[in-house]
C-alpha cells in the first residue's frame, strides 16, 4: 500500500481500521482496512465521509487569552500561573479537568497523571462518565476489575445473542453487519430489547418492548427461570462464584409477574426465557440503553447474573459484552481517566496508592476519588471548583440539566479549553483556547469495546499553531515546575511508560498488562488486544480478579427510574443518536451528506399520543421539563411507544435554536457508578404554532434572523440551509428578507392575498441565495434547490422552476438522502423500484449501491420496497 497510513476511525468504539491515502488532488481519500480484525475493510457512512471532514474550515489555530490571539507562550503561562495561584489559595481540589474519550491514550495518560500525581487532586473525569461508567462499576462488582470479557468474533460464533438498549444498526453499524451476516449464514438467533422499535430490530427474531427501566425485573426474572428450569450450570457456580444464593433471592419472579413490570406480553418474555434457557451459545450485547440511567451498574450486574449462573462467560459465543460509545472510552477506562480509578486498573486502595506514587515519583498523590462528571460541574457553579479545563469535550451540550452546566461555566472564576473547533457552546466561556490537532494529524493509540488497542496515524501536518493534546498538558506540567517528569518527545515515549506501569509490581494482580508492548516498535504496532501480547478472551478457567479468585453474583432489585411520569409531566422522553451524526455535531455537522437524512433536531411520537396533544407530522412541537425546555420537528411513528417520546442528542446552540435536549435531563445519576439518567426524563409536549414558517438557501452562512424563535441550520454541498419559523410576523417584509439576501439581481414572487413570498438571487447563472417565506402554506421540499447551489451555473429550465421549488420535468432531483455512504437520495431509490421492479434490498444494492456499505439503511430501503407494493397493489 504505497503512500497509504494505517490508522483507526475516530468515531464510536467499534474501533475501525482505516487506511488514509493521498488522492492526488490536494485532498485524502478514507476506506476500510481489510486487515484490521474489528471490521475487515467495513466502514460505517459517518466513517466513509472521513475525508470530507478534513478541511480548516472552523478550526482553532492560533492560542488565545480573553479573546485575543496570543503566542503559546503566553497563553501556557497563563493557565499554568492561573492553575497554581487557585491551587495556592484554595487547595488542589479547587481546580478540575473535564477529559474525552476523543482523546488518545497518550493524551489521557499525560492529564492524569498531571492531575492525580502532581497537582494532587482526582478531579478529572471524562465525558465517558455518560457512556460506560455503569459497565465499568457492574465489570469492578462482579469481576474484581474492569473488563470485558469477549470479543467481536463472540456475535459471529453466538447462536443466540440479546441486544439490550442498544440500536446496532446505527450506533455501531459495522458491528451489525457482521452480526447480520452471522444470521443469514448459521441462523444466529437475534432478540431486541428496547422500548421502541429502531433499525436495529429489522433483523430481529423477537422484540421485547419493555417498559423504561425495566431491565432489572426482565434479568432477574430470567435468573429466577434458569433456576426453575434446571438450565443453571451448578458446577460452574459452585467453583467459580460466590454469593448465589443471595442474588437469586432477590431474583424472584414468575414470567407472568415479569411481564407486568415489563410491560410486556407472558408469551414472548417465556418464549425468551426460553431460547436463553436452551441455547448454550449466548451473548448478551448491551449499550446505553443499559448504561444511562439511574440504576445502570443493576442493570448491568442483572445480565451478567444470568451469564454467570450458567457458566457463559469467556468462551467461544458467550458472555455478556459491553459496547462503548467511543473511541477511546476504554483506553480512558486503562490509564485513570475516571476520577474514581487511579492508573492502571487501579483503585484507590493504600496499597496502589503507594505504588503509583514511587512510579511515578509524585510529589503529592491523589489519596482518594475525586467528583463525577454532574457533581463536578455542580461544584463548579457553587465554586468550590474555581479553575476548570476542558480537553476535547462539550459539556455545555452533552451533559444532563445542560443549561445549568452553561451557567456554571459562565460563572467559573477560570475556564480552559483545548480543543480542534473554534465554535463550541464550551468553547464560547473560555479564558484560554488552546489549540488541538485533530484525526489525521494525531498520533497515538485507542482501546476499543474488545479490549484491542490499535494505533491512530498522523497523515497530515498540524494546521497553523495546533499541538497534540499531551504536548500541552506537558507543557503547563513544565511551567508548573514538573518538567523532569512530563519530559516527553513523543507519543511513544508516553506509550512505554503507560505499558510499564500496567506490569508494575502487577503479577497477574491486574488483568490489564501490556507490559510486553513496552518495547515494542511503536510506528509499526499492529492491533492488539490486552493483556499483551493478545488475549482474545477471559475468565475462560473461572479465575478472576477478586481477591478469592471467584466471580460474584450481585443481588439486584428492581426499582423505578429516577424521574417519575405524572399529571403535570405525563410523557417519558429518551434520548439517544442517529444513524449519521456523532456527539455535538462538531465533525459530521460539516459533512452535507451526513446532514441530509435527517436535517433539523426532532422529537419521535406515537400516533394515538400526537392526536391527543395536538401535534402534526412536520410541525413543531415544544418539549419541557422541569429543568428546561426544547422545540423541536413533530415525526409521528407507530415505532414509538405510546406515552414516551424519543429525541437525539446532537443539536448544539451552533446548530439549533433550541434542539439541545440535554437541558430537559435531570442531573440524576447512578448512585454507584455516577452515571446520569439520560433514558428516562419525565416531560411534557405541546404544539409550537408559528405565524410563519421559511427556509434560506444561501452560499455564506447567515445568522438567524431575531424574529425567528425557531431555527435550525445544516451544511449542504455549497451552502448552508437555514430553517426558520417564528410567532410574530416581520413588520416589513421587503426590508426583512434583504437582511438575509445578497445585493444581487434575481427573480422574486409574492402572493399576499395566500401569504407566499420567494426570493432568487443570482450572480450570472450562478445561484446564489433562495429565500422562501409562507404565513399559511406548507412550504416546498426543499431538496432539489438546495441541488442547484452544487453546480456552477444553472441551466434555463432550472431558472424557470426556482420559485416553485420543484423540479421541472427531466431535471433529476435525487430527494432526501437514504444511503449516506453512496449518497444516494429517495426520489432515485423510489424510481428504481418502480421502474427496475426491484423487490430486495440486495436487488437495490445491485442497482444503485445503496445499503451496500455499511447497511445501515437498509432497514429504510425494505420500508420503500413495502410502500411501493402497496401503491401497486391499490
């Protein structure tokens, strides 16, 4: 592979290889690496638009202090001179670092240590708190440590395997298609359990919509059926196990009495129970379905019950799996990155206390835990926490009670970020912005969900004055009077000492050893997976990491979700992702064709619940809680169950006017792991009723007009769309719509009499803007206009269809996006089957590639097909 790299995906914690290679024109090509054991040459359609995500446009590249751009010096010298006065007058619990499983485990390494080991405080914590902290606790209570046992191979070997709260299809497709593939070609059994249904159920053999938050009541009633069907593995728990009987005394149930809790119908939770009972072969997957809420570690601890009672654990398709929702989570989970982990899978014991300390020659250790990610901010807006830094995260967005997490930042007497985005809702309270590399100019490794740490290759030069993240941690180490210990050259030699420290003193007392990689060639490290030099599974012999060796049984009991549905809040709302964005938008929100499939934030409603409240498909509705509110596009889907509402967590104050549903979460968390509830938030909907409704298709970015309550803006292939609506008319309409239009000649349309008004500007034959506004009206789809602003210049007839907003006959207009990886729309998916008689999915494929990547849509496209059979059959 001539001229190309090597390195892995920066996105969710499937871990993909990649291969990054010069595409002759200035730009980079991105694929899949065949050779990288997570996901053989497969990438999902956020991964295959890598490349696209590669310009400058947004970056931060130059330091700055209150504002002003300034030299690295300064503005290094000011956090460090800033960090030590607090520390001075205040102790070292008065300053915080808030990290992200976007960071490298170099990076990682370098803050903690800078954090726990010299400062002296263990107020670091990570935004990996809000994905996997209840595994990690439920791992820790179970195992003795941290770990997941099996590995990706398990789902393809499984003849049975669960997918609880986890929506594989979009959250790690490239997961899915393996597991997918295993079902067409040895019949693996699939069951879905997750309260509505997603992509992810399309190759289901049974979903189970349990009630939220139910999940305890589910696994312990499986537990107390293994029990009572003999289908429990004695001998295993006898040699291997402690605390059986109590656990299965808490476990009680009758599938009847399960599936009343549940919400579910007897005959499918029996009909579960049973292929659990009698299939030997079993993984339990699960996700943040599990994880996010405020009994997760139970949750977790109930599945990995079962798994234990009948000896599935770390053997060829068994055992319960844990799948992360970032790149690094794990790697982060490795090095200390948890503000109640230590270094190395280490505790905050006396013992590893010490250790860490003689390692790494600390002046003064962390000698206890530190605050969790919601109680860290709320000490920062009470100001305990008077100093803050923020690496590679957006907490204004993606914490629980998120309006509240803005006032603390405003109200923090020091804010730093570090980070590669100019323009975050974090960003925007910063005293200093430091500038950080990002994907393709990185170097260093990542830990996926199977435990295999595989390198990220820096291809590209940093931009401007951008550093790596451990470089400026080291740096402010130095000129806080560290520098003897944070005197690195490279990402390497961070790596050697992270891999020493995993061994040290360690004799098999910690599963996590990479000792043996300390020497190894870093530039040509190939994926491996801990402990070094590769372990595809654990506890396969039934020794674990407890001090008695034994794996224990932890005794759960069902308890209701933190927040509680009633007159004043009747609905469950549960947040979660979609198919083609990741985290707050600020890498795949500059992708247009990762924006197309879905375009503005939006809440899902069943059709009995939207009848009742007054809501309409396309409208706008306004969602509340006692903590904040959000307005949001109305999607009326039978997929939704009745009395819960579903809403995704990207949209930032960049991106929406108030699409950030994060402020509607209570800070509630799991009382053993910290982990917020971000599954289950009480609230209710109303309608929004603008008096006007429009949309701006324009080549520069505009800011929202002030009369428009609600916006939403998204990226598309040369221009921006902005979406607007508000409750207060323009008073001049002329004067509005030229604050948004350029100073060019164009074409415009007015009807007052039905309240339609249309703007064209043009520079030549060149599109330059579209503005159109209605008071009553549904406006036009907008797909095909925004088409034109892809091509240099427009033809005659395109002209003549600009203010319908349609497409004039034999002009394509491709539609909404289906397939992001191939970029191929609806109204050409639709043709095809109607023209080709396409009756498959494959036979899609064949035609137009779509669903032939990542698969992810093809749930969608089997909805096409159905649609068009039913056209034809009436």
């Amino acid at each position: 592979m001539t001229g190309a790299v090597r390195t892995t995906c920066p996105y969710c914690g499937v871990g993909c290889g990649m291969v990054a290679k010069a595409d002759g024109a200035g730009g980079w090509t991105v694929s899949g690496d065949p050779e990288h054991p997570a996901n053989l040459g497969r990438l999902c359609s956020k991964g295959s638009a890598l490349g696209e995500t590669l310009g400058l446009d947004g970056r931060l590249l130059h330091p700055a202090v209150d504002g002003r751009t300034t030299t690295w010096d300064e503005a290094l010298d000011t956090v460090a001179s800033r960090f030590r006065a607090v520390i001075d007058r205040h102790g070292p619990d008065a300053v915080a670092f808030y990290v992200s499983g976007q960071l490298l485990t170099e990076d990682y390494y370098v803050a903690n240590k800078l954090m726990k080991g010299f400062i002296g405080s263990a107020n670091i914590d990570t935004n990996s708190r809000l994905c996997m902290a209840s595994s990690v606790a439920g791992h820790r209570r179970a195992f003795g440590g941290d770990v997941v046992p099996g590995n990706y191979e398990d789902l393809e070997l499984a003849d049975l395997v669960v997918l609880v709260g986890s929506n594989l299809a979009w959250c790690h497709p490239v997961l899915y298609q393996r597991l997918a593939r295993a079902r067409a070609e040895r019949g693996t059994r699939i069951v879905v359990i997750d309260p509505r249904r997603t992509a992810t159920c399309d190759a289901a053999d049974l979903h189970l919509a349990l009630r939220p938050g139910s999940d305890v009541a589910l696994f312990n009633g499986l537990l107390a059926y293994l029990d009572r069907a003999e289908a429990l593995d004695r001998g295993y728990i006898a040699r291997h196990t402690g605390g059986f009987a109590e656990a299965l005394s808490a476990a009680a149930g009758e599938p009847q009495a399960v599936a009343a809790a549940c919400g579910l119908d007897a005959n499918e939770v029996e009909r579960f129970y049973g292929w659990f009972a009698e299939t030997a072969a079993t993984v339990t997957v699960y996700s943040q379905g599990v994880n996010q809420s405020s009994h997760g570690t139970d949750k977790v601890n109930a599945i990995v019950n079962c798994h234990l009672a009948t000896g599935r654990i770390g053997r060829p398709g068994m055992g319960p799996f844990s799948v992360t929702g970032q790149p690094n989570a794990m790697g982060g989970r490795e090095v200390g990155g948890l503000a109640n982990q230590l270094a190395a899978h280490m505790g905050f014991t006396p013992e590893a206390i010490e250790r860490v300390e003689r390692f790494w020659r600390a002046p003064r250790i962390a000698r206890r835990e530190g605050l969790k990610a919601v109680d860290l901010f709320q000490a920062v807006e009470g100001g305990r926490i008077k100093a803050l830094w923020v690496m590679a995260t957006n907490p204004a967005v993606s914490l629980p009670d998120a309006d509240r997490v803005v006032r603390a930042l405003a109200s923090c007497e020091f804010v730093v970020v570090s980070d590669c985005t100019r323009d975050t809702d974090t960003a925007v309270h910063a005293d200093v912005l430091l500038p950080a590399v990002a994907w393709g100019e990185k170097d260093g490794t990542v830990t996926n969900s199977e435990r295999r740490i595989s390198r990220q290759r820096a291809f590209l030069p940093p931009p401007g004055e951008a550093r790596p993240d451990w470089w400026i941690i080291a740096q402010v180490a130095a000129r806080m009077g560290w520098g003897e210990a944070f005197r690195y050259g490279s990402a390497a030699d961070i790596f050697r000492e992270h891999a020493t420290l995993s061994g040290f003193e360690n004799a098999g007392s910690r599963v996590f050893d990479i000792a043996a990689l300390a020497d190894a060639d870093y530039d040509t490290l190939e994926p491996v997976q801990w402990p070094a030099p590769g372990t595809p599974r654990l506890f396969g012999d039934g020794r674990f990491q407890t001090p008695d060796g034994r794996a224990a049984f932890v005794p759960v009991r069902a308890a209701p979700p933190g927040t509680a549905t009633g007159a004043e809040y009747p609905f469950v709302l549960n947040t979660g992702r979609i198919r083609d964005q990741w985290h707050t938008m600020t890498r795949t929100g500059r992708v247009p064709r990762l924006s197309s499939h879905i375009a503005e934030p939006f809440v899902a409603i069943n059709p009995a619940d939207a009848a009742a409240t007054g809501l309409e498909d396309g409208g706008l509705a306004v969602v509340r809680s006692p903590s904040g509110r959000a307005t949001l596009r109305v999607r009326i889907t039978g997929d939704q169950p009745a009395g819960q509402l579903f809403a995704p967590m990207h949209w930032s104050r960049q991106f929406s006017a108030e699409g950030g549903v994060n402020a509607l979460v209570a800070p509630l968390t799991d009382p053993v792991s910290g982990q917020p509830e971000l599954k289950h938030t009480a609230v209710r909907v109303a309608p929004f009723r603008p008096a006007w409704t429009a949309f701006l298709i324009a080549r520069e970015v505009i800011p929202s007009p002030e009369s428009a309550e609600y916006w939403s803006r998204i990226k598309a292939a040369g221009c921006t769309v902005l979406t607007l609506a508000g409750t207060v008319a323009p008073a001049d309409i002329p004067a509005w719509a030229e604050t948004l239009l350029p100073r060019l000649p164009g074409i415009d349309y007015h009807d007052t009499r039905r309240g339609v008004h249309r703007w064209a500007r043009l520079d030549g034959d060149r599109l330059e803007s579209c503005l159109f506004l209605s008071f009553g009206p549904a406006l036009p789809a907008r797909e095909w206009l925004v088409g034109l602003f892809d091509t240099p210049s427009i033809d005659t007839d395109a002209r003549c269809g600009l203010l319908s907003g349609r497409a004039p006959a034999g002009l394509p207009d491709e539609g909404r996006v289906v397939c992001a990886c191939f970029n191929v729309g609806l109204n050409r998916i639709a043709r095809a089957i109607r023209d080709g008689g396409l009756t498959s999915a494959e036979q899609v494929g064949v035609a137009l590639k779509a669903g032939t990547n990542c698969g992810s849509c093809i749930p969608e496209l089997k909805e096409l097909i159905a649609d068009a059979r039913s056209d034809r059959a009436a």
